[in-house]
C-alpha cells in the first residue's frame, strides 16, 4: 500500500474532524463560493469544508487518499440530503482520473499538503483547474508555536527517522516553497497570494480528552506512540502533548478546550 493512504487510514481522522467542523465552516464561508460552482476539494477528508462549501452551492467532488474516510464523506452527504456533494478516493499528486481545467475553485485544506511530490501536486491542481480558477491551499507552517506544528515536531522526536528523500509536508507552509512549486506548474509570482490565519480546534471536554483522541486516532500521533512504546517512552510523549494541549487552550470553561492553530492561507489564480 503506498505509505501516505497507510498513515490517513490508520486509526480515524473523523474523530480529530469533529473537533474541527466550525472552523471549517467558517473557512468555506470565506471561499467567494457561487451557486453552481464547480469546487474539487482535495485531501478532504471526511468533508469538513467540502460539506460546508455544497451547502453554499457548489458542485463538490471531494478527494481523498484514504478509503474510510472517502466512504465517511459520502454517507455525512447522504445523512445531509447534500446530493451536490460526492467523494472517491485519489491521489494529490496523480489526478489522472480528473479532466484538465475541470474546476472553478480547488481548496486543500491540510490535505493536499501531505501528499508526496509537491512539484506532482501543484502541477496536478493547477491542471486541472480551469483558466482564470483559484486554487486556495490551507497549509501548517513549520517550527510555528501554535498547536499542528507542535505535536508534529513533539511526534517526530519519538519517531524513528523519515525514509532518504522524503519531504516534510510542512515545507509547504514555506512561501518560498509554495511559489517555486507553483511557479514550476506555469503560475507567476504575482498570482500567489499568502495570508496567516488562525483555525481552532474545539472539543466538548478537557483538552487530556483531545489529546487521547489523537493518540487513538491521528495516524502521526499513534506512530509517535508505537515508537515511543519500543523505546519505554509513552508516559514522557503522553505528558509533553497533554501539557501543549492544556497550556494552548484558549477556553474559560474548564471543561471545554479551544485551541487556534495558525496556518498559512495560500491563494493561486491560474493564468487566462
């Protein structure tokens, strides 16, 4: 199996994606959808925008690599009377099942930006959207203080080294980065765009509750622990993310946890 549907199917990312359907909400409301709008939401997991996004009239394909969770977003569609909202399984970097210029409007957030072949990706969603389409990527950004890119670095120091030429996926909340790919795929300087913001994880319990759900669930996270396990080192990685959770929560009532993470908002314009 290729090693990126491995990690996204292992454990359920639906039970991360719980903590964060009002933000992606609120991100799809953003988004300057048009009824009828043809939307590709790629990386999207069990729809926590691309739901949002066919309720404020696009046309959704939503694609994603791992199976349950393509099979998660079409059943929330089916619960929701959404029939303008559908997800199939598919690779960022290999769209080959997708027509070129297909798309108005591809988003990714925090999907696309996991796939191997960043050059293959950006290449890929600049294909297949249509002439004078954007493309707006939601990326994590590395070594930032907030939440993602914490338990990625916290995750890494008990995981065994990343195979020779791999390519974190944080690079991609580099601009320069984003702008050499893009570039690479045929898009200007000048049609890419960048903004911070800020995407916040809310959960109806402790944040020890929150982090319990990604030890269990999260596919980076349980393999931090596997790792950590081996080496006799659980209960430390198990105290060092409660206490990242417990000092980023943003929540007065102590029973809930609200957690912003800061992102890094990607707009492209592919050339007329």
């Amino acid at each position: 199996m290729n090693p990126n549907q491995a990690l996204w199917e292992k454990g359920d990312f639906t039970r991360i994606a719980q903590s964060m359907r009002e933000s992606g909400e609120a991100l799809a409301r953003s988004l300057g959808i048009t009824r009828g709008m043809k939307l590709l939401d790629l990386g999207c997991g069990d729809g926590t925008t691309a739901l949002p996004e066919a309720k404020l009239g696009a046309d959704v394909l939503g694609v994603d690599i791992a199976r349950n969770l393509v099979e998660a977003g079409n059943r929330r569609a089916r619960e929701q009377s959404l029939t303008s909202c559908r997800f199939q399984e598919g690779d960022a970097s290999d769209l080959r099942d997708l027509a070129d210029g297909s798309f108005d409007l591809v988003v990714s957030i925090f999907g696309a930006m996991f796939a191997p072949k960043p050059f293959d990706v950006a290449k890929e969603m600049v294909r297949v959207t249509r002439s004078g389409g954007r493309i707006v990527m939601g990326n994590w950004i590395p070594n930032d203080p907030t939440l993602v890119a914490q338990i990625l670095k916290i995750s890494a120091a008990y995981s065994p080294p990343p195979p020779e030429g791999f390519v974190s996926p944080m690079t991609w909340g580099i601009e320069s980065n984003v702008v050499e790919r893009f570039g690479a795929a045929g898009v200007p300087r000048q049609q890419i765009s960048f903004v911070r913001e800020a995407y916040t994880f809310e959960h109806p319990g402790p944040p020890a509750e929150l982090v319990d759900a990604f030890r269990r669930y999260y596919g980076p996270t349980m393999n931090a622990f596997e790792a950590a396990e081996k080496q006799g080192r659980a209960a430390e990685l198990l105290a060092e993310l409660e206490q990242l959770f417990a000092a980023q929560n943003r929540s007065t009532t102590p029973s809930r946890t609200s957690i912003p993470a800061t992102f890094l908002r990607v707009t492209v314009v592919k050339p007329a």
